[in-house]
C-alpha cells in the first residue's frame, strides 16, 4: 500500500484499493453465508425426510404386532443399528413401551424440546449435542389407545460437516481478502497512471518551458476531459504569459525614448552654462516628456484596472447620440483643419459609464482623424440590435493590412509604418484601452477594413427594462 500523504490522509490510490477490498469482501462473505445458510436448511430437510420414512416405518410395524411383547421385538429388530438415531414409544398410562438402548445420551421429553408450528418436527439441544426430533401418534394393532412415539436424530455429522466447511470458508475469505488488497491495488496503481503522467508533464512547465501539454490522447476517457481543460488553461497562461513578456519588452522599449531624451538634454544644459531662455526652453521640452510618461502611466494603470475585472465606477444611461456629438464638437477644429467632413448618424442608450464611453469613443475619434486623407470624411454610426447598442467610427483612407487587424488592440503596437505619422505623441495604448473600456461593460470591439474604409465597431449592453 502507499504511504499516508500529508496530514494523514490516504492516498487516491489506498482509497480506491481499499474500497475494490471492501466490495469484494462482502461478496464473497455474503456468497460464503448463503452458502452456509442452504448446507444447513438441506440437512435439517434430509433429517426431516429421514424422521418421516423411519415413522412410516414405525407406524407400519405397530400396525402389524399382536402384542406389547411382539411391538418391543420387532421395534428392536429395525432400529438396533440406527446409532444416530433414538426412538421412544410410551401409552397412554405414560409406560413405555420401548426404548432405543442406550448410546451415552438420553431420550429429550417432547416438553424440552423446540417444536415447528404443526407440533411434529422440533430441534432439542442436550448439554453440547443437537438433535432433531419428531413426535407423533398411532394407534397399534393390539390396544384400543394410540401409543406416544418420539424419535430424535443426532445432527453431530451435520455439525461436523458445517464446521469444517466454516474453517475452510475462513480461509479462503483471508487468503481472498489478501489477493483482492493487492490485485486492488494493482489495479488503481495502474488506472491512475494517466495522471501520473499528466503531473510529471505538468512539474516540466515553467515560465522557459511553457509547450508541454497534456495526453489528451493517451489517457482513459473519464481524463479526457480534465486533460483537455487544462492544455486549454496552459493554453491561456502561455498565451498571457507572452503578452505580459511582450508588454514588459515594449514598455521598457517606450520608456526608454522619453528617459534617454530627458536625460541627453539634461546633460547637455548641465555641460556649460546657459542663459535664462534657454532653460526654459529645455524645462519645457522636459515638462512635455513628463507629461507623456504621466499619460503613458496613467494608461498603464487604467488597464490594469479593467482587466482586473473591477465594476464600472459610475453606471448611468445615456444617448449615444448626444455623447458623440459632444466629441465632433471637440474635433470639429481639427477636422476642418484637415477639410474632413464629419458625420453622425443613428441613436440609442447606453447603460454603463459616461466618461469611459467618452474616452472609448475619443480614442477612436482620434485615430481615424489622424489617419484620414485630406478632404476625407469620418463617420460615427449608431445602432440597436436585440440588447446592444453599435456605435461604429469609420473614416476613409487607406486599407488597413489585414494580417495587422487583430494586433491593433495589443498594448503598444502600432500598425504599418506607412500609416505612422511623426507628429503623433500616441503611446499604442489608445486601442488597447478602447477595447478594455468595451470588455468592461461586458461588450466588444471589432475592426474591418477593406474598400477605402476602415470601421471600428464599438459593442454596448442597452438599458433592461424593469419588470
């Protein structure tokens, strides 16, 4: 057997060996008591059987005698060598008439005896010996009265019998109990090997070596499924794992810009002196790349938030509509700077947070402002479907590369060079927020572009009604 694991718990496989033990032991301890309680059911209906034949015996000699005398002899003369078997005969007046001779017991009296319902056929215990006996009465050929006849037959060979086989049976359930713990064992050993294989495979996973998978496989069907959910979560954990490799790599990447800036220029200042115009215009420069180290900071925290999965800090509903024209109006200078033409269309409620919306929106607002072509027209359309509102931001320009699509969202990419414009101050997080702000009211985000046109489809729960 295994050893107990911690704190004196045993095993999955001590359990599972000593519960097949448990079974199979009272099998066979339930088939060894049936066995027993039939042996003993038949002998008491063979001596039955045989009390029965030696009465019709008994009742067809005194049927035929012609006197006490001639009864006695004959009576004798058929029972002499029954040695397991004693007979007594008594009339009516109580004397007998005859009597088996004697084999070191006594006759039992039918009123010490143990007598079945139709009071014929009993057992009598006498000091360590069980007999079975039967009584009953005929009416002989020479008298007017019927005789008492009382017949009893030694179970000791019965008893003989079922002892042996009660000592047999006791070791062969030993020697059963003992094959069963081990074939049982065995047996549950070799069943949970699958998860022995699936733990050795499991200890080789670390952050290096984040490949290894389950036997889905190789391993029983009743595992199968254990074994598929947890590829499926090594699959999610290599999966965030590369990102938060790939996040630490292109933070360090975008921090690095603005620290090195700061500190040439630093430097540089530090070298010789200046006049006063001067430092102030390196404070300033400084002052801009604290802010977007604030901003990118700031972003970085706000993510972390939303995938942390926390409640909308203040949940209202509200027009779509009116919140989207509230942020043309912001862009609207920048927009005719550009001569793109504007547009809004469609309505619908939002149940979730007013300013996330606004900063969801804005980030995309921002991004097709700056990728559209002079003279170009961006497009914010509102929609209803079932339990959603769709608000889609779309700008014409050039196509996006469709291998790039499903990275725009990832933290700190940005899409094809071609498409980058140096007086961007844009960190890569805007999309990436956009997308958390849109998980975290329990919608989604999705972004096409084909044709000239590039749409982003912003996903929101609309208000339930009350019931």
């Amino acid at each position: 057997m295994q050893r107990l694991t911690r704190k004196g718990k045993l095993s999955l496989t001590s359990r599972l060996a000593l519960f097949f033990t448990a079974v199979a032991a009272a099998v066979v301890l339930g088939l060894g008591g049936l066995f027993l309680v039939v042996t003993e059911k038949h002998f008491v209906e063979l001596d039955r059987m045989t009390l029965q034949d030696k009465r019709h015996l008994i009742e067809k000699i005194l049927q035929n005698t012609k006197s006490v005398d001639d009864a006695r002899w004959r009576l004798n003369e058929a029972l002499n060598y029954h040695e397991d078997l004693q007979v007594q005969v008594k009339d009516a007046q109580g004397e007998t008439v005859f009597q088996s001779p004697a084999s070191g017991f006594a006759v039992p009296d039918r009123n010490s005896a143990s007598i079945d319902k139709e009071g014929s056929f009993g057992v009598w215990r006498h000091a360590d010996a069980e007999f079975h006996i039967l009584s009953f009465e005929t009416l002989p050929a020479y008298a007017p009265s019927p005789l008492k006849v009382l017949i009893a037959a030694d179970t000791k060979h019965h008893i003989q019998f079922l002892n042996g086989i009660r000592t047999s049976f006791a070791i062969y359930v030993i020697a059963a109990i003992l094959l069963c713990s081990l074939l049982s064992w065995l047996a549950a050993r070799q069943g949970l090997a699958p998860l022995r294989e699936m733990k050795s495979r499991a200890a080789v996973v670390t952050g290096q070596k984040m490949s290894e998978r389950m036997p889905v496989e190789a391993v029983p069907v009743e595992m199968a499924d254990l074994a598929h959910e947890l590829n499926r979560m090594l699959d999610r954990l290599q999966d965030d794992f590369q990102r938060l490799t790939d996040f630490a790599s292109d933070l360090a990447h975008e921090l690095r810009t603005p620290i090195s800036n700061l500190l040439t220029q630093t430097q540089v200042v530090l070298a010789s002196k200046r006049d006063a115009a001067t430092y102030r215009d390196i404070l300033a420069s400084n002052a801009e790349e604290f802010q977007r180290l604030a901003r990118m900071v700031s972003d970085m925290l706000f993510l972390a938030k939303t995938e942390r999965g926390v409640s909308l800090p203040r949940k209202e509903q509200f027009s779509a509509q009116q919140e989207s024209y509230a942020l043309l109006e912001f862009y609207e200078a920048v927009a005719e700077e550009k001569q793109i033409h504007l547009k809004l269309k469609g309505d619908g409620l939002v149940d979730g947070d007013r300013l996330m919306f606004h900063r969801a929106v804005s980030n995309l607002l921002s991004n097709a402002l700056r990728y559209t072509p002079h003279a170009g027209m961006v497009t914010i359309d509102i929609e209803t479907a079932a339990s959603w509102t769709l608000v889609t931001v779309e700008n014409t320009g050039q196509d996006i590369d469709p291998k790039v699509l499903p990275r725009l969202f990832d933290r700190f990419y940005r899409a094809d060079p071609s498409r980058a414009h140096p007086d961007s101050d844009g960190s890569g997080l805007g999309l990436a927020i956009t997308r958390a702000i849109a998980e975290a009211h329990g919608g989604s985000i999705t972004a096409t572009s084909a044709d000239g046109r590039t749409r982003f489809t912003l996903k929101f729960p609309t208000p339930q009604p009350t019931s």
